[in-house]
C-alpha cells in the first residue's frame, strides 16, 4: 500500500523565509556584541583580568552566533532546494501523464 501525501513547495519557501529571518536577527544580534573598553575598567583592581574574561567570552558568543547563523542558513537553503526539487518533480510528473494521455 503507499501512503498518499502531498508536499506545497511554497508552504517549504514560506518555511525557508522564517528560517531566514532567523538567521538574519542572529546576524544582527552577533554584529551588536560590543567590544571591550579596557578604560572602562582602568581604575578597578584586577581590570586586566576582568577585562580579558569578558573579552574572552563575548569572543566565543560571536564564535556560537556565527555557528548558529551558518545552520539556520543550512536549513533555509535545504528548504528551497527541497521545494524547487519537489516544484520540478511536479512538473515531471504532469508533462508524463499528459504524454501518456496523448499516446493512450
């Protein structure tokens, strides 16, 4: 028995565009991470240490957004690709069926 399903290539675009949107405010939240201004803590005890551990840490914050920007962008590309698969499967399909209704 096979299973009956359809699939809306432009329900898989609509779904591409959220995942883009997605990506594209990670984007902007990793571009926003501010630097570290060592002045801002000169005057402290232990600023250099302080400094440096923010510095660290919000260097591996834009390491992790920028990871994540790169998999919500795998997955956006994976859905426009399935839906333009699926769009020329469709049209494969129908040009076949029209053929075999021609010669039938």
């Amino acid at each position: 028995m096979v299973d009956e399903f359809t699939v809306s290539p432009s329900a898989l675009r609509d779904d591409a565009a959220t995942w883009t949107q997605w990506q594209s405010s990670l984007d902007s939240i990793r571009g926003g991470v501010p630097s570290v201004d060592i002045l801002a803590f000169s005057i402290l005890p232990g600023a250099v240490t302080v400094a440096g551990a923010y510095l660290r840490a919000s260097q591996t914050f834009v390491e992790q957004l920028g990871v994540g920007v790169k998999q919500l962008t795998g997955v956006a590309d994976t859905l426009r690709w399935s839906a333009d698969r699926y769009a020329e499967m469709e049209s494969t399909n129908q040009q076949t069926i029209a053929t075999a209704a021609e010669e039938g």
